[in-house]
C-alpha cells in the first residue's frame, strides 16, 4: 500500500474524519481568539490612553466631584459625600454631594467618549486616611495627553473656586496635612490694628521675598524667610499673621510642637510636604523648648513633654535637608526663654515687637467703631484719657471694651472709659 492510499483511506475513514473536524475547530477558535487578545491588547496600546488616578494623589477628590458636576451627570450609581458649609453667620449649612460610585461610568468630554472605572481593595487600607485603597482609571481613544491635563486643570480650578476668598487652616494629621474646621473668610489686613507702619513694613518683606526667587538662588541663598513676633498677650499677633495670609492669598499651616507622638523625622517630612503657598506657624514656641542657657531644674520641668529634640527643630528650619520656598511665623510672649540659637539670622530674618496700644491705635480703633463728624476728636480724648489711667494697654482690652458698648453712644463710651479696666 503506498502513501497515498494510506492517506486516502484514513480520510475516508468517519471516525477519524470526525476527529479531526472537531480538533480543527478548536484550534481555529484558539487561534481566533488568542488573535482577538493580541489585536485588543495592540490597539489598546496604541490607539487609547489610560490614566489612573489613586486616593492618595491631591487631585482624587477634585477628579470626583469634577466628574460629578461635569462629566457623568446621568449616572444613576452614586455614592454620597456629606459636607458643611459655613455661613458668614456661624451658621452651619449641611451638603450633599452624589459622586460615581465604585463601578464603571461613561461621559464625554471634548468629542471623546470617556470610560471612568472606580475600583476599591477592600482588603488593602490606605494607613494614612484608614479607608479602603481606591483608584479611579479614565481610559479614551486616541494618544492626546493633553485632554487628561485639560481635565485636571479644570478639576483643580473648580475645586479652588469653592475656597476662593478664603483661608483655610491646616494641621498634622499623622505624616500629612489635613484641612482643619472650615475655611474662613479672608481678613482685610486693615482690620488688625498695629503701630504704624509694622503691618506694611512685614507685609513688604513678604511680597519681596514671594517675587524674588531668583534672587535668592543667584547669591546662592536659602530661598526661605522666617519671622517671630513677639509681645504681651492680646496685642494681636495671631489675627495680624491671619490677616497677612489672607492679604497674599496663602494658607495657614499650624504646628503644635508639643504634640505627643510628633518626631524630629516626622516634623522634617510635615515641613517639607506642606501644601504650596501656606505659612507654617508656630505659636508660643517659648512653650515647646527652653533656652539651653536655663538650669537644669527649669529644663527638668519639661522633659518627657515632647519627643522633638531643639537641635531637631533647629536642623528643620535651617539644616542641610529643611525645604526651601517656604515662610515660617513664630510667636511668642517672652522673647527672653527663647534660646539665641532659634532666633538668629538665618532661621529668623525679622523679629518685630507686638506691643501695648500707643495713642494712634487707640484712636483708630475707637474710630473703627464710631462713625460721625464729632468721632476724630472723641477718639483723641478717649485716647489720652486711657492713657492717663494705664501705661499699658492691650488691643484685646480696647476691643474688649467697644464690644461692650457696642450699641452705647459715643459720649458714654468716653464717660464710662474707667469700666475698660474691669475687662482684662
């Protein structure tokens, strides 16, 4: 028998014929669909653009609620994030916002048709925030990375809008900053009453340090600015450095430095991962640390309050690894507990003195108060006549003192000045 009989008889034969069939239609539809895989995975690859944004990136949350009022907006999966508002009032107003739920959503955007997939690992926590890691992934035809950042950019600016106009505070939160109360509204720097020309003069300093960069770098210097204000209580330091961030449009990081848990490591990172245009403020720094000038039995009382070391603060605020574009407030009531080595050139470039009322403010301040045409020459009197009484006065107990007679006129106000004592 030759070959092509045995080949022809095999062919003839049912069963095998059958086999065979059923073998070829296998392997067919195995190589169809590991070709469907491959031609899927090639286009893909580069026919589509993927970006997957995680909950510990920034722009997570702007990325959300800019889907929300943007994008998706006929999605019938949702997920609620409560909210408050603060009204000018005090009042509190609660808001609910409806964002994608974990799922698959479709929008468009610019012509394209946008597939946004937010997943969430529930066995996998984020430590810091202690919810489930989640990721949203937008994935859209075409190789443009511009139509992401178009998408970004927006969703930032619709996210600062909500807080245009206003400062909003931060604190330590672990290893991060988190936003603390609501944000407030912006104080007019005006509305702070100092000696003349301090507000102007630490106000200029700042808006030449935020405007030169370049200078800094070109002499080979420290692109940091650093400032203590120091003064009796209630002579407004807190509501000038308020103000001022409300002035340049920044925000204000708070740090207490005698937080329980809070290292020398940890304070580096905090300084360094603070949010962009923010002053980082210190208050009572006498109450963290003593001068290394003060006895034994003095620094005793303070041991075991605080894990950060003073040669830790100081390698922070003007060591070899302290971040740079950065602007630091401290503030403090006694000048003299501070240790040289704090307040020296380099990690304090101002010191300004916050003190009792002189004559000029007392009047401005009863000005602010009173209005009419007989009101300059009441608040000259009222002036000298407080003066006559107390040497030192504080802006607290002025303003103490106005509040309560907020609906007084001004002749009694200047009949009854001795109450301003009973105030504190």
């Amino acid at each position: 028998m030759t070959i092509s009989d045995y080949v022809s008889s095999l062919s003839d034969n049912p069963y095998f014929g059958a086999g065979f069939g059923l073998f070829g239609l296998g392997a067919g539809a195995a190589i169809l669909r590991k070709g469907f895989q491959a031609s899927t995975m090639i286009f893909r690859r580069h026919c589509m653009i993927t970006l997957e944004v995680p909950c510990r990136d920034k722009s997570y949350q702007w990325l959300l609620q800019w889907i929300t009022q943007k994008g998706a907006k006929q999605t019938q999966h949702l997920s609620v994030e409560t909210s408050f508002l603060q009204k000018d009032t005090g009042q509190i107003k609660t808001k609910y916002d409806f964002i994608p739920s974990v799922g698959q959503h479709f929008f468009r955007y610019g012509g394209n048709w946008i597939r946004v997939d937010r997943t969430r690992e529930q066995h996998t926590l984020d430590l810091h925030m202690g919810v489930p890691w989640e990721t949203v992934t937008l994935t859209a035809f075409g190789r443009n990375k511009q139509l992401y950042y178009d998408i970004l950019e927006e969703a930032r600016t619709m996210a600062l809008k909500q807080h245009e106009g206003m400062t909003v505070m931060y604190t330590a939160m672990g290893s991060e900053w988190r936003q603390f109360g609501h944000p407030r509204r912006r104080r007019p720097i005006h509305s702070v009453v100092l000696r003349s020309g301090l507000a102007d003069r630490i106000l200029a300093d700042c808006n030449d340090f935020i405007n030169n960069p370049h200078w800094y770098t070109e002499r080979g210097i420290p692109y940091r600015r650093g400032y203590l204000l120091y003064g009796p209580p209630g002579c407004g330091k807190s509501s000038f450095i308020m103000a001022l961030a409300g002035e340049l449009e920044y925000n204000i990081c708070v740090l207490n430095l005698s937080e329980r848990g809070l290292t020398d490591d940890r304070l580096n990172h905090l300084l360094s991962v603070a949010p962009q245009q923010s002053i980082i403020l210190l208050e009572d720094i006498d109450a963290a640390f003593l001068s290394r000038e003060d006895t034994p039995t003095q620094r005793a009382a303070y041991e075991g309050l605080t894990r950060v070391t003073f040669s830790g603060l100081l390698n922070c605020l003007d060591g070899v690894a302290s971040t740079e574009a950065r602007i630091v407030f401290m503030t403090t009531n006694y000048l003299e507990r501070l240790d040289p080595a704090l307040i020296r050139p380099g990690r304090v470039d101002m010191k300004e003195y916050v003190g009792y009322c002189d004559q000029e403010q007392i009047e401005l301040m009863f000005l602010r108060f009173y209005k009419g045409e007989e009101a300059p020459d009441r608040a000259k009197l009222f002036a000298e006549r407080v003066l006559e009484k107390k040497k030192k006065v504080s802006p607290a107990q002025i303003q103490g003192y106005f509040m309560f007679h907020k609906h007084s006129p001004s002749e009694q106000v200047l009949s009854d000045v001795e109450a301003i004592w009973t105030l504190g």
